[in-house]
C-alpha cells in the first residue's frame, strides 16, 4: 500500500498571458507523490513553487493563466481534462490544501467547528449532528485543547497557531489522498512552527496521505520531507531523496541555495551568495535556466538547454555538467590549452 | 574581543525603557486594558559591535527600536546616546540626533517614497540633516550608490523599478547618506530569499567595517543572527530573558526558553539536530502577561517559585546574563 503512486504529474505546463507576454510560471514539471510519503518543493520567489500547486487543484486563475500541456493523475485519472463538477467533488476530499496564512481561508463570522463540518456534511453525506461531533472529534486531534469550546469560536477568537491547526483538520477531516501544504508554516513562529510540524508528521502515519509541502525553508524541508524538487524558473533543476540532497547537492543553483543559509552552529566570515538575479519568466533564455549566475558555465550551457537527467537512482538533475557532452567540451578545451 | 567591547563607554545606554499602550481606558466596572510591549528592560550598546535582539512575534523586540527613536514614545525610563538623554529632548533635538541613529526596515517598498526618485531620496536625507553643502552632494550620492552596490544610473529611477533585494540596497543608502552612529535594522533582511538574504547580509558587515557603524540588529531568525552578531539579547513577552555574547549563547543558552527556542529551528545537517524541546501552548497575551516569571506558563521547569516572584536579570556566567532562577540548576 505505502509505495503505491497517487498522484502523478506529467510535463505540467502553467502560463500566464497579458499584454506583457507569455509567462511560463510552471513551465514543464514532473514528479510522482506515494502513498505516505512527502514531497518538498523548494524554491525563491517567483520560481513557479506555488503556481504548481495552484495547477494540481485548478485554481489557477483563467484568464490569464491557463494550464497548455500536460496530465494531472490522480490515481490515474486526469485533473486537467476534468469538469468542475467533477473537480468539486475531488478538491476537499481526494485532495486537501493548506495555505500560508489560515485567516485569509476562513470565514471570519462562522464559527470554525462548522466550517470543517460543513465539508463533512458536503462531501461524506454526514448528517449535521454527525458532522459537527467529527469536527470536534478533528480539532481534538491536532492538539488544541477544550476542543468543543474551540469548535463554537470564531477565526478572530483564535491565535495564529491554532487558527492553523483548524486549517489542518479542515483539510484532513475527509481523510484526503493528497495533502498540498503551501507555506503552512511560514507565518508562525519557531516553537509554534514545531508544533504543527510535528503534529501532520503524526497524522500521516495515522492517515497516510500523500503530502506535497511548499516552502522556500530549506531546514524545513530537510525535517519534513523524503523526497525534495528544487525548481528554478518554473522547472525542475534538482530532484533527490532529501537525505542525500543535503550532503550532496548537485545542481549549481542548490549549491549555492544551501551555501548561501548561515549555518546556526558553524562560524562563517562571508555567506557565499549566488550572483546575479532570476531571469524574466517573459523571457527565459534559450540555454540553461541558471546559466548566466553559474560559476560553471560554458559555451554549451548558454547554447541549449540541459534535460533533466537521472544521474543515479533516485538522483535528479537538469545541469550540463553531469552528462557525456560536458566532458567531451571539457577534454577537448583541455586538448586546445595544452 | 569580547573583553575589549566591554571596556568601551557605552554608545547608547537603555536604561528601565517601559513602553505601554492602553487599549481600553478604565470604564464603570471594566478594568483598564494595557499591553506591556515592552517592560521595564535596560541595556547597552557598545560602538562598533553588533547587538542583536531575538524573539517571537509579541516579544517586543521591535518596540524597543521604535522606542529608543521615540518613533512611538515611551512610557518610561531613559535612553542615553552618548551621555545625552533622548528622552528629554525636544522636537529639534530630536532631529538632529536621528542623523546620528538610522533605521532600516523590513519592508523597503513600505519606506521609500513611490513618488521619489533614488535621487531625491538621497538629497532630501542629506539636505535635512545638513551633512555637506549642496555642491558637494551629487559626489557624495555616486559614492553611496557604489557602497551598496547600485549602478550610479539608477540614481534616476523609482522604487518600483527595482527588485525586493535592490530596495533594501536603498534603504541602507538613504540611511548611510547622513553618515549615522547607530543602525537600527528592524528585520531587514527577513522578507528576502536567501540568495539574496546573503548578499545584504555580506553588505552590512562590510559597511560595519568600513563606517565603523554600531547596529542594533532586530531579527526573529536565529541563524542569521547567529551570523551577524557580537551580542544576542533574547526577549520573551517584554522582559529580556537572556543576554550574552552570541558563541556562548548558542553554545550554552541558559534560559529555557532560549534552549526551546534554539532547538526549534529547523536545520539542513540533521546530525547536527538537538533535542527538540516542544513547548506547549501559545505565547499568552502581553494584555494581562502572567504574574512571576512571564514564561512560567509554558515553562517545562516551573514551580511554585516561578508563578510567585519574577526573576531578576543577574551575570550568571562571565557577562552571560540570565533571567531565571534556575538556570544554574538547569544547565548542569
């Protein structure tokens, strides 16, 4: 049961069109979500991190944006072609989302209780009295204590922390397949941070849904996930169990990332940073993505685009370097020199 | 190092800073409503070093910069910069002085003017608090520009045109233009991606040893605090629970809340991973904080002692100090 793929996504093409251009936000995305297991997507502002969890959901505004190419598999059967009808019944159910900041997706003026059991009634066919006792029952297991006081407040009546936790058992009250958690923690605070970390580590293995985790903190990522995507201009650049990525990032991009973090229990005179800026998502060079803030770049990189190439099992990784061509360049440039 | 930091005279002194606002005034049977932000917290700031304060949402860790700026003014207690008191002056004193202590922001886009070029920005900084004749400011201005890594072009340009990382660029411009003492970075690299968090970090510190700048340096991030400072000061609900130098701090953090706070922080290296210490429950309100020690709520340690009398701030190890009345017991 626990490796069993639930969702799939294939060659997953988000873009955005304006007056300015096309911008390819998600431009050619693949990964696969098991059962049980957590997928991180890392990334900087603007590298398509969020639009390609908006996509999986279809709750990318359109117009402007519009999914152009690719499958959505959920279990096989494709997201994209699906009507919305059919996507109501999914979106809540099969598939749950966490946002960043919970008080932007509650109610403000309903009392929380009923808001989680309001999907309850909407997608099991609960009966009112049945859904409101699973609602306590569901804020009483992400850890907020007096959880029937709790589930007749309001959002404001909440702090950050537990307003969050309302937000988990909302999305975990179907018992969903898919959890998409963007950013759940970036607007709390360190220890309420752990908090909630620890408890959706602890309601998978209770649950055991998928969950894909979006985030731009890559200690979070390292505590949070088994297998990590690091995108970089809409794409994929590095793909890797998050064990190893760590200890041996091997994309350009993610080892400047990783260099760039000041490190809590080491002494550093100068952070390495990465020079340069994110390239336009209107206007994507033709070769490598990263290329122009590359320390390794050569004429090949600027020329054509790298593939994402499996450099080992469970390795990843869209960069020049790691192919045959690369070392042909090199030893022939080598050849020149001499 | 450390020892020579502590020698020099203080460049700003804090001393009992108290910053109360009143929510709710004293009506017919409800009591008067105050939140505590800051309560009664003293400390000094020592030229040329970098003082960092740490701590959640709520702590008070801004206030305590808006206050020593009187950006809002305190309730009470004093703020020496140089043996002057800031607290007594007047409106143009004031002023005057704020040239000598600069502020940088989180937010650059919210600072700047949208409306302004660079240029103008700079002028009007340099113009207000007099720094240089006006002929010699368009040197001056190319100059900074170089400082903070801008092209000198971009002297023409609005905010808008810029990106988050090249904001903050000029923001600290603008806070360098007046030639200040003091830099009061109020989480100023903390709505940056870390690429680029890097590189204005690298900036400051190299600013530091170029202008000889002393930074108040107000961060809820951990790691980059332990990067940039000589001194971390930790405040939990308007108190300060733990001071000290940053290497002993991080070594041998003798606060609970400072060790919970520590080994919450999520890392890359796992092996490097300390025991997670979980507290329970939320921050309380700064409203009605509790009585004893403020942390005693959440405190994994507390007794009877901690709910009953407040610790004093007191040197438990050499110029460690620490708020709690076990810590000795704690960390053996």
């Amino acid at each position: 049961m626990k490796n069993e793929i639930v969702l799939e996504v294939k060659n997953l093409k988000t873009h955005f069109i304006s007056k300015k251009g096309i911008a390819k936000a998600v431009d050619g995305i693949d990964f696969v979500l098991r059962r049980g297991e957590t997928l991180g997507i890392v990334g900087e502002s603007g590298c398509g991190k969020s639009m390609t969890s908006l996509s999986i959901l279809r709750l990318i505004p359109s117009p402007p944006g519009k999914i152009v190419d690719g499958e959505i598999l959920l279990n096989g059967k494709d997201l994209v072609k699906m009507s919305n009808e059919e996507l109501r019944k999914i979106r809540g159910n099969q598939i749950s989302m966490i946002f960043q900041e919970p008080m932007t997706s509650l109610n403000p003026v309903i009392p929380v209780g009923e808001q989680i059991a309001e999907a309850l009634r909407l997608h099991q066919g609960l009966s009112k009295r049945q859904a409101w006792d699973k609602s306590v029952e569901m804020i009483g297991l992400v850890g907020i204590p007096s959880p029937e006081k709790r589930a007749k407040q309001e959002p404001f009546q909440l702090s950050g922390g537990m307003r969050q936790r309302i937000m988990i058992a909302m999305a975990l009250a179907c018992t969903p397949e898919v959890l998409i958690a963007d950013e759940p923690t970036t607007a709390l605070d360190v220890t309420i941070q752990a908090q909630i970390l620890e408890i959706m580590k602890d309601l998978q293995k209770k649950i055991g849904m998928g969950i894909i985790f979006i985030t731009h903190d890559l200690g979070v990522v390292a505590e949070m996930c088994d297998q990590v995507g690091v995108m970089y201009a809409g794409q994929i650049v590095e793909h890797q169990n998050s064990a190893t990525l760590f200890k041996n990032p091997l994309h350009p991009y993610t080892q400047g990332l990783i260099g760039s973090l000041p490190k809590l229990y080491e002494d550093q005179e100068e952070l390495q940073i990465i020079e340069g800026t994110v390239p336009s998502p209107y206007d994507y060079p033709d070769g490598c993505r990263f290329a122009e803030r590359c320390p390794f770049a050569q004429k090949m990189c600027i020329e054509k685009q790298p593939e994402l190439i499996q450099y080992d099992e469970d390795m990843k990784v869209r960069c020049w370097k790691y192919t045959n061509q690369w070392q042909e360049e090199s030893s022939s440039r080598e050849m020149v020199t001499q | 190092m450390k020892t020579t930091v502590i020698e020099k005279k203080a460049i700003l002194q804090v001393s009992e800073l108290k910053q109360h606002f009143v929510l709710k005034k004293e009506v017919m049977f409800q009591a008067k409503q105050v939140v505590k932000a800051v309560d009664g917290i003293s400390f000094d700031l020592f030229p040329g070093e970098t003082l960092s304060i740490v701590g959640e949402s709520g702590c008070g860790k801004s206030t305590t910069g808006r206050s020593i700026l009187r950006l809002d003014e305190p309730t009470e207690g004093n703020v020496l910069f140089r043996g002057q008191s800031l607290t007594k002056m007047n409106k143009r004193e004031l002023r005057n002085i704020r040239g000598d202590i600069q502020v940088i922001f989180q937010d650059p886009y919210a600072s700047l003017n949208p409306r302004r070029t660079i240029r103008q920005m700079l002028e009007e900084a340099m113009a207000i608090q007099k720094v240089l004749p006006p002929n010699q400011r368009e040197a001056r201005m190319l100059e900074l520009m170089n400082h903070v890594g801008l092209r000198p072009e971009y002297l023409e340009r609005y905010p808008h045109e810029f990106s988050g990382g090249q904001r903050q660029r000029i923001g600290i411009a603008r806070a360098l233009a007046v030639n200040p003492k003091i830099i009061i970075c109020d989480e100023a690299v903390s709505a940056l991606d870390v690429s680029i968090q890097a590189q204005i970090l690298n900036l400051l510190k190299k600013l530091q040893k170029d202008f000889d700048l002393t930074f108040l340096f107000i961060s809820h991030d951990l790691s980059v605090v332990r990067h940039i400072s000589d001194r971390v000061m930790v405040m939990y609900l308007g108190k300060i629970v733990e001071i000290s130098d940053t290497a002993s701090l991080f070594k041998n953090p003798l606060h609970p809340y400072t060790k919970a706070l520590l080994s919450a922080i999520p890392v890359t290296d796992q092996t490097q991973r300390k025991e997670r210490i979980i507290l329970v429950g939320d921050v309380p309100s700064p409203i009605n904080p509790p009585g004893g020690c403020r942390f005693h709520t959440r405190c994994p340690f507390a007794t009877d002692l901690c709910q009953k009398e407040e610790p004093t701030l007191r040197e438990s190890a050499d110029q460690h100090f620490v708020a709690c009345h076990y810590a000795e017991k704690l960390s053996s």
